[in-house]
C-alpha cells in the first residue's frame, strides 16, 4: 500500500495499512515483540521510540522535529530536508520481520529529480530497529554528507547518563547540561569514527530506566559521525553523519552501505557495551584480531609491568632493569624521545637517535642481556612542516588536505609552536616513508617494537591526486593494513636474524585495529591528570567489548613532575626536572592503578627513578603487588570477558588530585584539585573456561569490610559456587556461595585480591 500526504489527498488504500495506526492519527507505527516506532505521516520524521518492556517512549511531543535525514552536497551551503520534498509515500514491505520503505520526491530548482528512499526494519528479536537510505538523481552534485537518521527531543528521565567510547569510554552524569553549551545556547557533540570513537555506538539512558541505543553495523569502517546535539530549551537528539566515496561528483545514486541501527535497551552503559558485544565479536576485526590469532609476541603478553620513561638510554632501560630485578617478573619499555629530533616538532626525522647509533645499540643489547624489551615511539601521521625533510621530499603533496584544498597545521608543542602535518594513509609515499624508518629502527638499531603514536585516528582527505575517493570511504584502514603488512614483512624474523616478530602498538582503542596492532595504548585510566574536568568520567567501555580481543597498557601514573625534552628551548625547562610531588597526590597514584587493575589493562609506570624504589616505597609496592596479583591472573586480567562487578557499599573520599602533563604549564605547571572516588574499585571477568573472578582494590589507608552481593545467574555460576580468594599471599579457600547472602570480604589497606568463582 502507498501513502501519499503531500502534494495529494490522504489515500483510501490507508484504510487497510498494516501500521498500527487508523485514519484519523497522525503517527505510522511499527512493531515488533519488544519495540515499536511511530513515523509522523505528513514527512517521515521518527516520533516515537517505544521500548514494549517498560511502555516508554524515549521520545516527547514537541512543536518541532528534525526532519529524518539532511544532505550536504558539494558547493551547496545550504541542506536539503524532507520538507523540501513535494510528495512523500510509504510503502510496507512484506514478510517478516516489519519494514517499510519510505520515499521522498518532488524536489525542485537545484534538487529537481532527486529521490531520496529509506527503509527501515525492526529486529526480530531485539529492541531494535534498522535503516538504511538511498539517493538517486542523475547529474545532480555529488553529496558531500547525510545526515541519517536523525532524532529529535530524546525525552527527559531522572538520572539520565551518556555512555561514550570515546577511545576507552567516557560517561556523562549530566548530558543535557554539557548538551546545552557554554553559553546555554545548545551544543553539538561529535565523535569520529574509526578514530576518537572506538566502536561504533553509544547509549543515552536514565540509571536506572530505559535508554536509547544507537549504532552501526558497519564491518568496513566507512568514516561516520555519531552526534548528539542539544537546544536552549534542554531538548537533546541524536544523528549519525556518514561521508560518502565522492569518486565523481557529477554522478549520483548513492546507497548507504550498511545498516543504523536505533533502538533501545534496559539497563546501564553495561547493558549497552554487552548488546554491541554480541555483534562486534562475530565480525572480523574480533576473530581475527592479533591476540585471537596467538600472533602478538610473547613478550608482550608476557609483560607484567610496563615502564614509561623519555630520553637517553640510561634514563629508559637502566632503571627498567632495575625495576625487573625488584618485581622479578617481566618489565618492558614505553620509550619516548629516544628519537634524534625534538618531540612533537621535529618528526619523522627520528634517526640517528639523538645519544648516537652506536651507544643506543650497545644500550638495547644489554637490556636484551636482562629480557627487558623496548617500544620506541614513532609517530605515525605527523611530519614537522619546518623540517628540512619537509622541504627536501616535497611532503607537502602527500599531507591531508581539507574541504579547501588546503593543509590543516597542527601545532602540539606549546613551547615551540612549531606546526606539524597530518600525512595521509591512502598515499604509498608515506606508506613506504613510515615503514621504511621503523624498518631501520627494528633491523639496525635493535628495538621490539614501534609505538605508533596516533594509530587509531583517522582523517578524511580530500585531495583528488592522491588517487583515494576524497572524503569519506575506507582508504585509511585500507592503507593502515598495507602499511603494517609491509613493516612486519621488512622485520620479520627472516629479516631481524631469527628475532622476534616486530611488536607494533598504536595510541588509544579501536575495532578496526585490532588485526593489525598487537597493544594498544589506553591512558584514560588517569585522565584527570593530563585533562581539565569537564563533565566526563572513564569508564571501560572499549574493555567491555573486546578484552579477549586486545592488550592494553598505559598509565599517566607518575610519582614526579613531567620530564622535559632537551631539544626544546632552554628558557622553559625547569629547574629540578622530574622533582617528586607532594606526598598528598599519592592517593591519586594509586587510584590511577587501581583503575588499570580491574579494568584489565597491563599495569604501567611514568617517570620512574631507582631511587623512588626506597623514597616512595608504599607508593611502588603498591604498583609491584598489582603487577605480580595480575600476572597470576591473566586467564581473567588478559584473557577474561568483562561483566559488571556485583553491588557493594565502599566509602569515598575527597582526593587532592593534580592535573600535569608535558604541555601541563610553563615550567612544570601544575593545576590542583579535589574530587571525591570511591577508595575500593572493582571488575569482574568470566574467564574461556567459564570460571568468574572479581577483583578488588583498596588505595584506602585502612582496611574495608565489603559485602558482595553476587547474583549467580548473571555470572552463569552455581548458587552454592566454590569461592577462593587469590592475593599475595597465594590462593586460600573461602568456602561457597550461599544464597540470599551477601559475599563478605575484609580488604587489608591498599591491597587487592581476586575472589574466583568456580561453575
């Protein structure tokens, strides 16, 4: 059946419509057993989102609606909008599951033959609802954006959150507030994906209540956005803005090439993560990441603790040896500014290193005399444009360029000013360049593995000589995957003498990069310390999805002020470089460990002196005990699937927190807070063989009594479970489970434990 409203009368053929409406609304529903959504007659436009569990419509009557969709085309400023249309009809596809078809014509002047169609179907068995679009109009421009689909007034719950994964993840206690601007005017929240936006979702919901789930099923990373937006008058919505491949923009009948998927669930940013999980780990980018093929190194899995020190060898790899003789377990090298060139201005001029070839190699041979392994950074996009290389190798025809044509400097040292360019994945020349540089620092200088700074970003290009479509598609990916085939196959262990394959890591988290990078670098674990508040907490959001599927490792944690390069200017350095910081701070450190622990991160620390081993001894033992409990439990901590820890109480407490990084100030700078934490942290991990841990840990400088409350049913456990405890002191039974009672367990003062769960 067709309705047709604009441009004509209301068809009779409404009459027998298989929606769930009658002749007198004005709201086209469809349903499902567990959702159902309702269209607005006259142009398409989603007005109801309805979870069936609950009876909630997570959206509100309001006196405007965005429309469904909006399409930018190129040399066009302004959009077109299904109110620009003339007709609209909707059309029921038969079968099952429900499904319409919904079209727009009728467009004049510069739109005129353009056909823009819709489809959307609900899931078959979950709260789901997904769409696809599709324009059509020979010779018209070539579209630069579509906004597709777009929501409008999300209604108002109490407590209402936004879950983000932002890289790691990000949680908003207040959305509408940061959603209403610094003005109150309204503000726009976008994230990239693939890049900043690690997996392609996110969740807007109350705590507890019903909450709306938007995402994509998207398996060959096409360049999107995810949005959400507000107004002046607290009214928030979402869109997802996708890029299409603009190969020739006089030709157009383009067709989204995967599915948006609206709907809604119950629960948390939890029950989120696991509805996008049930997807995500069936796709490739999951079975065959490198950790699910058993291709990452072995000293990589095998690290037990990592080390981020900057410069010279004997300020890196000496007091990592010194670190692995204390620990007696396996501790490898984050290594920054090792590199002939200053940081964040000089690259990729990263050769010789700046202590000499011949010293760096005599200097990684010994580490290697200890098993100490080494990443050494090399960042994987930038290019100083006040390099001599810069000049010299014409980088500039093979820099991302913008909508104008032009490069887009970016300037990272506040010290020099000096700008970079973002260098673009889809050209061989950088490809080749890249690859090239790691091969020489692998083969000649001796080191593990490359730390490829800012790997999972990714930028749309639009210069048309770089024989990539411009803008939008999946050139980024499709060169990332060309380029590290290409390193490991220059550093293979053919090539390396019967080495150890390359390690290559790259710098936050992301689906797509998961069958090329062996690590990834997660520093939200201690966000606080390098960012300013603004309205987010991290959560592990990414974790929650892929930890059997990834390594991850990284920490801001530092028991000093941050080091500085020096091949920067010596006017700024300060005075007494990497000087202790006030002992107050310390509760900081240890949350910052804590977080990483049971979250499942492979523990790391910044800035770190032999000397800290005696002057901060409960400061570092407290790191060393998290380490050695960890490595005892990878099977949860490195092989185990996230579930929500169990309910209990633990006190908070206001924490002196100090905000520093590398670009924190002029001299050292350093911006102190307060903000209250939980003292107790906690994750839980259902191991391959189906066992639960959970693990617990206390920076409180008293010991805490907590009560579990441990539900059997979502853990997949007995009832009467066999518990043991794992801590320090090695495995001790506590018995089994009873039903209808809490879990009691007695934390020393800043210690962990597991508490492992047998089926």
């Amino acid at each position: 059946m067709i309705l047709s409203r604009i441009g004509g009368p209301l068809s009779l053929a409404f009459l027998g419509f298989c929606f769930h409406a009658n002749a007198a609304s004005d709201v086209l529903r469809l349903s499902n057993s567990r959702l159902q959504i309702g269209l607005d007659r006259d142009h398409g436009t989603l007005v109801e989102l309805v979870n069936l569990a609950t009876r909630h419509n997570l959206l509100e009557a309001a006196e405007s609606q965005p429309g469904l969709w909006q399409i930018e085309f190129e040399g066009d400023a302004m959009p077109l909008k299904p109110g620009d249309a003339q007709a609209f009809q909707v059309v029921r596809l038969p079968g099952k599951p429900a499904a319409a078809r919904l079209l727009w014509t009728g467009f004049t002047g510069r739109a005129t033959g353009l056909q823009v169609e819709a489809v959307v179907r609900l899931d078959e068995e979950l709260p789901v609802s997904r769409w696809t679009v599709r324009a059509l109009a020979p010779g018209a421009h070539g579209i630069r954006r579509v906004h597709f689909p777009r929501v409008g007034n999300i209604a108002r719950q109490p407590q209402e959150r936004l879950a983000v994964p932002m890289w790691m993840g990000q949680l908003a206690a207040d959305p509408r507030a940061l959603l209403s601007g610094k003005t109150g005017q309204g503000a726009r929240l976008e994230w990239a994906y693939p890049g900043l936006l690690s997996l392609q979702c996110l969740a807007f919901y109350a705590e507890p209540g019903t909450g709306l789930y938007l995402a994509a099923s998207d398996t060959a990373a096409f360049r999107k956005t995810f949005v959400m937006f507000g107004d002046k008058a607290g009214s928030v919505g979402c869109e997802t803005v996708h890029l299409p491949e603009q190969r020739e923009l006089s030709a157009l009948d383009w067709q989204l090439p995967y599915e948006v998927v609206l709907g809604s669930f119950g629960g948390d940013w939890v029950t989120a993560a696991e509805q996008y999980r049930a997807w995500a780990t069936n796709q490739t980018w999951a079975t065959q990441s490198r950790l699910a093929r058993g291709v990452v190194p072995g000293w990589i899995t095998n690290t037990a603790l990592w080390l981020w020190n900057r410069g010279r060898s004997d300020a890196v790899l000496t007091p990592a040896v010194a670190l692995q003789q204390r620990l007696k377990l396996p501790v490898s090298v984050f290594w920054h500014w090792w590199h002939g060139c200053s940081y964040d201005a000089g690259f990729p001029e990263y050769l010789p290193p700046r202590e000499g070839t011949e010293e760096f190699k005599r200097a990684t041979a010994a580490a290697h005399d200890h098993d100490v392994r080494a990443l050494v950074y090399m960042n994987q996009r930038l290019w100083g444009m006040t390099t001599k290389s810069w000049s010299d190798e014409g980088a500039e025809r093979y820099a991302v360029k913008g909508l104008d044509g032009k490069i887009q400097p970016e300037i990272y040292n506040t010290f020099t000013r000096q700008a970079c360019a973002a260098m673009c994945m889809g050209t061989e020349f950088w490809r080749h360049k890249y690859a090239g540089l790691a091969e020489r620092a692998v083969l000649d200088l001796g080191v593990d593995g490359i730390y490829m700074d800012q790997a999972c970003t990714s930028l749309a290009c639009y210069d048309p000589s770089h024989g990539h479509p411009r803008g939008g598609g999946t050139y980024w990916m499709q060169g990332f995957r060309t380029m590290q085939e290409d390193l490991r196959q220059r550093c293979g262990p053919t090539a390396a003498g019967g080495r150890q394959p390359v390690a290559l890591a790259g710098e936050g988290c992301g689906e797509p990069w998961l069958p090329y990078l062996d690590l990834m670098l997660s520093l939200q674990v201690s966000k606080e310390r390098y960012a300013a508040l603004d309205g987010w907490e991290t959560i592990p959001f990414f974790h929650a999805v892929y930890h059997p599927y990834s390594v991850t490792y990284g920490n801001y944690s530092s028991l000093t002020m941050p080091p500085y390069d020096d091949l920067w200017p010596a006017e700024f350095a300060p005075k007494e470089p990497l000087r202790l910081l006030d002992r107050k701070f310390s509760r900081q450190f240890l949350m910052e460990q804590a977080r990483a622990f049971v979250w499942g991160q492979q523990p790391t620390l910044a800035n770190f002196l032999p000397a800290h081993l005696e002057e901060r001894k409960e400061e570092i033992e407290y790191v060393l005990k998290l380490a050695a409990l960890r490595a005892r439990a990878t099977t949860y901590l490195l092989r185990g699937t996230y579930l929500r820890p169990p309910e209990f109480r633990a006190p908070a407490s206001m924490l002196e927190m100090s905000r520093l990084s590398i670009y924190a100030g002029q001299q050292g700078g350093l911006t102190e807070f307060k903000k209250e934490y939980p003292l107790v942290w906690a994750g839980a991990w259902r191991a391959p063989n189906g066992n639960v841990a959970v693990a617990l840990a206390s920076i409180a400088d008293e010991p805490m009594d907590l009560a579990l409350t441990v539900d059997p049913k979502y853990y997949g456990i007995s009832p009467r479970a066999r518990v043991v405890r794992i801590d320090e002191l090695g495995s001790q039974p506590m018995g089994r489970l009873a039903p209808k009672s809490a879990l009691k367990v007695t934390l020393p003062s800043r210690s962990a434990c597991l508490l492992e769960f047998s089926r």
